[in-house]
C-alpha cells in the first residue's frame, strides 16, 4: 500500500500494488515540505537499497531496526526520501522529507 500526498491539488491518494483505492482530503502544508520530483512509479516492490541509492544518490542515515514480534526492518534516509526495506525489499516510503536543520547556538 502505498499514500501520495499532493498538497496542490489537496488530495491523499491511497494506491494498492499500484491501482488506485481511496481518496482523501488533506489541507495544504506544502510550505513545510519541499517538493519533490518523485512519482510513484519511481519505486517497485522489487526496488532494492542498491538501485534506490541509484535513484536517489548516497544515503544520509541507515539505521537497522529490529523487535522481538517482527522482522529486522532497515531504515534509510535519502536528502528526498525515507524507505523502509524488510530483507532487501521495499516495504514502505515517504517523499515528504523535511530538510534538516541544525539547532540554533546561543551567542555569547
């Protein structure tokens, strides 16, 4: 399953292996995001982190999260995305990535 945002047109369009299911409206909080060039069919459930680091250049952050109940899961953060990938596989995403910023440092 996957959620598109698209502050523009104030819609979040819920697809299932790539068939569009459902619909929502959402307000606008575009000027909290930058926008971003990716399509959904950018990405597949066949996408591996190799190819996606292809798409979307180094990664920033990987992070391997693992719990008792569920299967090792590996984050990874690219400047444009956030994928979550179960045994080399894409099982989630989201292109609304916020750019970092750093604390503000008090002047002394």
């Amino acid at each position: 399953m996957e959620r598109w945002t698209y502050f523009s047109l104030g819609k979040a369009l819920d697809f299932d292996n790539g068939r569009l299911f459902g619909e929502e409206t959402v307000e606008d909080r575009s000027s909290e995001y930058p926008p971003t060039t990716l399509k959904p069919q950018d990405f597949s459930l066949h996408l591996t982190p190799e190819e996606a680091s292809a798409l979307l250049g180094p990664p920033i952050f990987t992070h391997e999260a693992r719990d008792g109940l569920l299967p090792e899961n590996t984050i990874v953060v690219y400047e444009k995305a956030v994928l979550l990938f179960r045994d080399g596989r894409l099982i989630g995403m989201d292109t609304q990535v916020r750019p970092p910023s750093l604390p503000t440092l008090p002047s002394w």
